[in-house]
C-alpha cells in the first residue's frame, strides 16, 4: 500500500516551472488532510512573526479513514500561499518502553485533533493536542508540547496500566483557554458535550466543574442545531462560537439529508445556553440548473470537519472536501466569510455562508495565465456512470480521481503535474468548472485556452462557456473542443477562444456532450489561457 510521509521531512512549497498551485484545494493535491483546526500563532524560530498552522487527521490509510500519524502544515501569516510541511507531530504511540500499545502492533488510528496553545503562569506557552485516538482505553489521550510543531509525547498516561490514558474527551474533542485562565471542553458523536477542565491533568472534567450533555440538541431530535459531530470552539469578542457539523433534514436546501455542512451557534458563556446562527459552508456547492431546481455541483454527499480563523484582518472557514469514490481521501479547502459580533449580553454572531470555490487563498479570482491542475475544480457534476465498485457512493458524473505521493517532493509538489487528481469519468451531460478566473489584464481578442488531457477516442464535445454552463442562465460559448482521436499520454489540446474584453471575476465550464452516452470521453489534468 502507498503510504505518506515515511520520514520526516520539513520543506517549502515553492512550486517551479509554468504550474502553481495557489488555491483550492491549498494544499499539494497528493495531501490529504481532512478534520483541519486552523490556528495563528507565533512562531517559534521567529519570535514576533505569525504563521498559520493546520491541524487535522491524515487520510494516509487510503481504505480507511485518518491515519496512524498527524502531521501539521503552515504559512507565513502574510504569504497565504506559501505553505511548509512541518513534519509529524505524533506518530504511533508507543509505552514508556517503547513497544506499540495495540494488541495487534499496528499502532493507533488517530482522528480529527484539535490543539490549545496554554498560557502558563510563567508567561510561557505550552501546546497540547487531543489526537482523537480510537483505539479503546486511549480516547481521551492528550499529547504535549513547547511548540506548536511538535513533536508532542503524550501526557495523562494511566499510572496503573501503561497501555491506557487518563481522560474525560471523547469524540472530536475541541479544546479552548478563555481570558480568566480557565479551560473549556467539547465533544461528542451526534450527542454533545461541554465541561470545564482540570488544570492539573488537562485531561480529565474538574471535579465539581460544570458539565454539559447535550449541550445543543442533536441530530436526532427536532429544531434547528441538529448536532452530528466535528465539535469546535472560537471566542470572538465576547462571544463563544462554536463550529460543528449539522445533519441537516429532509429536503432542507431542497435537497436529501447531509452532514455535509458545517453551522455555528453562539451564546454569552462558554457552556451555553447557545443561539442557532446557520450554515457557513455546504460541501455540496448547492447551486440551481437551467430550470431553477437546486443541485449539487460538488460532491452530492459526505462529511466535513473544520473551524474558522481571523487572519490579516480576514476571516476564513477551513473545510474539506471527498476525493475518489469514498470518504477516505479528503482534501484541506478554504474560503472567506465575514463575521459581525454584536458585543453586551444578548449580542448576534451573523457568520456569512461562504461559497465553494476554486480560489482558496487568492481572494481577487485566478490568474488566468497560470496553469492550475485540473483537480481545482469546484464544480462538476452530470448524468454519467455509476461506479461499479461503490455503487451507493457518490458520483453520477465528473469527480476527481484520489491520488498519492510514495516520495512526496516538498519543494516542487507538481513536478509530474500528470499525477495529482486528474478530473476523470466526464462524459455526456458532464459539467467541469471553476469560481473565479480574475480577466482585469486579460488579452481577449488573441486568447486560446489549453486543457492537458487524456482522451479515450469516443466522438464528443466540449463547450467552454463563460459564466454559466447555460445560455438560457446567461453563459456565453467562447469555444470548442471536439474529441474523437485517442490520446494515450496527457497531451496539451488547444482552443481559439471568441472572447469580448473582460473585467472582474468570472467562471469557465466545460460541458461534455456525446452520442455515446456512459462511456467515459476523456481524464483532464491541467487548465491554462494562453497568451
């Protein structure tokens, strides 16, 4: 089985030659970090200068989900696009002799984390992670650290069995310091909980300390929280938000029920009692076809695990996305979002609802000019083939093909940019897009656009349209590629664009059509105008 990051190994994204990537997915696209906890903090090797570090399982088990180790990425505060791999933070957790813990020597499995930077008295800081360890009598194992990229070694080991932690947390366990120095936690499967922390073990609830089940009513029951999982927590002002994943109902958004989206409730004390504030990101991209009808332009089902973060000024919700045909290959993604807090008792939190984009961290659209690998799409969906070996899986049409690195290159994470999450089983009634390409200094009267792709040699089409895969919805046809030859090898095929100049942001779709229908025209690997 492949396998990332044998080794440690910390590395710059600087990404050479024509193809950058600098959006969505932010991460290289053979990375997989689901469940990402987005913090600002100092850095350790510059004092007085901030990165932004990410936090998440690892989707290395590739038939499973997470992985046996965390790992943690960053960027400087100031170069968002930037992003270093830090190394491994935990890896297989081992007893004080140094023998696996698991019955079997296969180590743990650890999920989504979630990590507190501790103020101590002192003035100094000291990290803890909670790495949501699944193996049984270690669920509420908390690691620590005197920086925020580790490594961390685990800290509440059970001094009466050295195979077994010491802790309250379960279930994604979120974990926050408030101003008065006390410590707060959450967690919880479709059910959850918040208390208050022993200080002394970080680990365990305080001894007569307040504790919370059902903190907001969950997914089972009527109302709006509809709590599933992916517990949370930011102080915003004088506010407490907290972040999770919602199962929605039946036919809510006109569409089938989903814990695809992350929500936000909020409350004047730290363990509630908490106010419904709505949904900040839906994974599935709802949008509406050529007749009006909601659908989902990105993948129809799922989960999604993530929080929100200020950084420069801007805020941001952090999310991921699926990949290939299961849930086992997730994607970092980001998006902007504004939050307004109304401060005094009673006060609002109005999170905005972001939208799923392509850009990432490139908040003024796409440059054109750049070629981004095909795997950046946020929107692709069709009428197209169900897949054979995951029949109740997800996709109908176009997605991206789950891809790995056996020896992942840090430095130049495209160097074969055939391999990373081509856009694969586009056939008729196929819809591939991208939000938002930025044509300010864009040369529309001598413009071409390049698409590197595989073509299986079945006579079709591709319509590039501008703005709306529909005319009848305003999109405009700027070109055309016809398909019929077979082309074995990623090969760059060309289009002469017919393009008015443009200012702004604005979409690009393909749409494939063919008299063949189910049968699959072509695998796209990059998108690039050409001057």
């Amino acid at each position: 089985m492949k396998h990332i990051f044998r080794t440690l190994f910390v590395g710059c994204i600087c990404a050479l030659g024509s193809l950058t990537q600098a959006a969505n997915p932010y991460l290289p696209l053979w990375e997989h970090i689901p469940d990402g906890e987005p913090y600002v903090f100092e850095d350790p090797d510059n004092p007085g200068k901030f990165r932004v570090y990410i936090y998440g399982s690892h989707d290395s088990l590739i038939k499973a989900y997470c992985g046996k180790e965390q790992v943690v990425w960053s960027a400087p505060v100031d170069d968002l696009n930037n992003w270093r791999y830090d190394g491994i933070i935990l890896e297989p957790v081992k007893d004080p002799n140094g023998q696996l813990l698991n019955a079997d020597g296969k180590g743990d499995v650890l999920f989504a984390p979630d990590v507190m930077e501790y103020r101590n008295p002192d003035g100094t800081k000291t990290y803890y992670l909670y790495p949501n360890n699944q193996v049984g009598g270690r669920q509420g194992m908390v690691a620590k650290s005197n920086r925020p990229d580790g490594p961390f070694e685990v800290c509440n080991w059970n001094p009466k069995n050295p195979r077994e932690t010491v802790g309250d947390l379960r279930f994604d366990p979120a974990v926050f310091q408030d101003e008065d120095g006390k410590v707060y936690a959450y967690w919880g499967f479709e059910s959850c909980t918040g208390a208050e922390i022993d200080l002394n073990t970080m680990a365990t609830v305080k001894p007569g300390g307040k504790r919370v089940d059902n903190m907001i009513s969950d997914c089972k029951h009527e109302g709006k929280f509809r709590f599933f999982e992916a517990s949370s927590m930011r102080k915003i002002k004088d506010k407490y938000v907290f972040i999770y994943s919602r199962m929605t109902e039946e036919g809510e958004f006109g569409l089938p029920q989903t814990n695809y989206t992350l929500a936000y409730a909020y409350s004047d004390y730290p363990l509630g009692p908490f106010t419904y504030g709505g949904t900040i990101i839906d994974g599935r991209a709802r949008d509406k076809d050529e007749n009006g009808k909601v659908i989902p332009t990105g993948t129809p089902n799922g989960n999604t695990h993530g929080s929100i973060c200020e950084i420069n000024g801007q805020w941001y919700v952090f999310y991921h996305r699926q990949t290939g045909t299961t849930e086992y290959s997730r994607q970092a993604m980001v998006a902007p979002i504004t939050v307004d807090v109304q401060t005094g008792l009673g006060g609002k939190v109005s999170i905005s609802e972001a939208e799923y984009t392509s850009e990432g961290f490139e908040l003024n659209g796409l440059d054109p000019y750049k070629a981004y690998p095909a795997g950046i799409a946020c929107y692709f969906t069709g009428k197209g083939i169900a897949h054979q070996e995951y029949p109740n899986m997800f996709y109908t049409g176009s997605y991206f093909k789950a891809t790995y690195a056996d020896e992942p290159d840090f430095k130049n994470p495209y160097r074969n940019n055939d391999d990373y999450t081509p856009v694969i089983n586009n056939n008729d009634g196929s819809i591939v897009g991208y939000k938002y390409f930025n044509f300010d200094n864009f040369d529309a009267a001598k413009a071409k656009l390049a698409l590197r792709m595989t073509s299986t040699g079945i006579s079709g089409n591709i319509r590039i349209m501008l703005d709306s895969p529909w005319e009848s919805q305003g999109g405009k046809v700027i070109g055309n590629i016809k398909l019929g030859k077979k082309i074995s090898k990623p090969t760059n095929v060309t289009a002469k664009l017919k393009m008015q100049k443009l200012s702004g942001k604005h979409a690009v779709y393909f749409v494939f059509s063919s008299a063949t229908p189910d049968k699959e025209l072509c695998e796209l690997y990059t998108v690039q105008f050409l001057k």
